[in-house]
C-alpha cells in the first residue's frame, strides 16, 4: 500500500475516526513540571518531551499528527533536529505525519522545500500554498523520497479558517467563481491522475470547519479531494460543519475528510495539575467520538 490516500484512508479505519492532531507547542503554554529548572535543559528539549507526550496520548484516537513547521524552526537548528525526532517518534507510534509549513514557491525552489519536507523530515505530506500557481506544488507531486514504498501527498490550500480569509477568498472572479473555487478547481486537475484503490487523490485540499457556507461548493468540484480541515474546536468549528464536507457514498476511511485540532487537545490541562497527559488523552477521545458520529 503506497499510495498517500490508501495509506491515510487505511490508518483512518484503523483507529475509527479521521482526527489529526495539531502539533503547535509553545513553551509558555506547556505543562510546569515540563518547564526549564524542572526538569533540565532548554526550551527545545521541553518541547520535545511535551510532544512525546502528546503523541503517547493521543496515538489510540488520532490517525494523523500534523506538526507545526514555525514552531520548531524559531529555534534554529536545535529546533529543527526536534522536529524531525517529532516527525520519526510519530511514525514510530503509527501515525501520518503531515507537515505543516504551508509552502510556496517557485519550482525550483519549491523542489528545496519539498526534499525539506520528504527527505529531512520524512513527512508523509505536507501543506502548500497555491498563490503562484499549479506549477508550484507539482514539484511536491513529483518528488522522489528515499523510501518511495510510502507514497506522499499534499494538502493546498483552498478555504482557510482564519476571519481575515474572506478578503482574498471570498472575491469573486470574471466568471463568477470565487477564488477559492478557483484553486479548487485546480486541485482537482491536480488530483485527477494521482487516485489511489480507495477513489482518493494525493493531492488534498484545506478547508476550513469555519467556512460551512463554502462547503458543498468546494465538495462539488472536488469530489474525490481529502479535505484536510482545521477550524475545530478552539476556532468554534463543530461536527455539523464537518458532516458538510464529508464525501458521501464512501467506506470510513474514504470520506474524504480529515478534522484537526490543536489548542483544544494538546494544551486541555490544568495547567500545574498532574496529569496532564490523561487529560489531552481524554480531549483527544472525546473528539474521537464526535467526529466519529459524522464520519462513519
């Protein structure tokens, strides 16, 4: 099983729900025993454990982990050693690891990136900007990783969640679709030739949970797109938003969607309390079961 789709689809029925976990650490927010003058070295080696810990909690609820590329890299490249640990104990523990760096550039450069992203950190995909067209996330699509037994994928970016989206998004072109619609409508050119055994393309597509009213639009013109979806949870995104864009007529692990939180999950604890994994182990279950209750 090589193809990026088959192998998230299959991951997805393994665990019973399509959640992916956002891995954002920021070290003021972490738990205190983790803290410097707690337990020894910096804040990069506090990250690390509190990620290890994350991804020991969740590892029963989530299919995905998706770590937060700008997170890691503030620190240089102590920071960046940690993110590929991250990337490495993730895959370790059995999940789909999909970096989130948001990447766009030109093709030249783009191939950078995505050797960056599938070499170094041996991502199974990775999230792009489309902003200066299709020719840049083919070098994503087109990239041969060392181990080419796990094929890779794409997230674009479509219908983000964050307020200020409308502004671009939202426009209206020439004739009469938005911008979004537009990059849609290439992302499903993108994904027609890449389809796995499951009916799933490669190359997936970010929507918001937050942008509902885009929903069946962006459905319709990508049908067999994995939406890749934030905007749960602490963003106000629920679980009747995600039963819009869920594909219809299609096996668990095919619905099409896959429904990510971060602050919600990694940071539910009290913050000095003692058991701080148990708690984003139970935030992570209960999302589980919602996102499941729409999804299978």
């Amino acid at each position: 099983m090589t193809h990026f789709a088959d192998r998230l689809a299959h991951n997805i029925d393994r665990i019973g729900s399509p959640v992916c976990v956002g891995l954002d650490p920021v070290y003021d927010k972490l738990p205190g025993e983790l803290k410097c003058g707690t337990t020894g070295g910096g804040p990069v080696a506090a990250i690390a454990r509190f990620c290890e810990g994350v991804l020991d909690a969740c590892r029963a609820h989530a299919a995905v982990v998706k770590p937060q590329s700008a997170c890691f890299e503030r620190y240089g490249p102590e920071g960046l050693a940690c993110l590929q640990h991250v990337c490495r104990r993730a895959r370790e523990l059995g999940y789909i690891v999909v970096l989130d760096a948001k990447r766009g550039d030109i093709g030249v450069t783009a191939e950078h990136y995505a050797a960056l992203a599938f070499d170094a950190m041996d991502a199974d995909a990775v999230t792009v900007s489309p902003y200066l067209g299709p020719d840049t996330i083919e070098p994503f699509l087109n990239h041969q990783p060392a181990d080419a037994s796990r094929g890779r994928g794409v997230f674009v970016l479509v219908r983000t969640s964050n307020p200020g989206s409308d502004a671009v998004q939202s426009l209206a072109l020439a004739d009469g679709r938005t911008v979004a619609e537009m990059i849609a409508d290439h992302v499903a050119v993108l994904g027609g030739s890449r389809r796995g055994q499951r009916g799933l393309t490669s190359v997936g597509a970010v929507v918001g949970a937050t942008k509902p009213q885009d929903a069946a639009a962006l459905r319709a013109r990508m049908p067999d797109t994995i939406f890749l979806i934030p905007g749960y949870g602490a963003q106000g995104g629920t679980a009747d938003d995600v039963r819009r864009m869920v594909r219809p007529a299609a096996t668990p692990g095919a619905r099409g969607v896959l429904v990510t939180a971060s602050r919600s999950v990694i940071y539910a604890f009290t913050p000095e309390g003692g058991d701080w994994r148990g708690e984003v182990s139970a935030a992570a279950a209960k999302m589980a079961r919602e996102i499941g209750q729409v999804c299978n």
